[in-house]
C-alpha cells in the first residue's frame, strides 16, 4: 500500500531544495522552450537533462542549434512543399 502521506513530504523536501515552488515553475518554462524549439529530439534530450541539472533558470542553453541541412525537418526544408523535388 502506497503511503501517501510520506510521498507527499518527500516531493515537498524535493521541491524545497530544488529552490522552491518559484524555481519549480522556472524549470517547467525551460523545459517548455526546449521541447519547443528547434533540434532533434536527441539534442533536446540532452539540452533538458542539463537544464535540470541545475535549479531554476540560469539562462542555461535553450534549445540546441540545429547544423547543417541533415537536421532540418521535412516542413523546413525549401523543396518540401514542392512535389516534383522529393528525396530519394
């Protein structure tokens, strides 16, 4: 049986010593613009494991760069909405 009880006070030890519930929503908005933006979702990955990493926004990288035309999505490429210029 679960202890809710218990649970509760280790998320609220957690959040406190994350910064508060401030630097809590600071995390979350973060995360947000790095799910947001650009990048694979490898480089997202990595960029959301280092935000939270550190507590609260320290204007710590957003969201990864995108290099070169490999990591261009199918919609951000020119020729995409072109039908007669498909890949191979």
């Amino acid at each position: 049986m679960v202890n809710f009880k218990r649970l509760t006070e280790r998320a609220k030890d957690v959040v406190e010593k994350r910064g508060g519930s401030d630097s809590l929503k600071q995390d979350a908005d973060e995360l947000r613009g790095i799910a947001k933006g650009p990048g694979s979702l490898k480089d997202k990955a990595k960029a959301a494991g280092k935000a939270i990493k550190d507590p609260g926004e320290r204007g710590a990288e957003k969201a990864p760069k995108r290099e070169g035309p490999h990591k261009d999505a199918p919609g951000d490429r020119p020729e995409a909405g072109r039908p007669d210029t498909r890949s191979k």
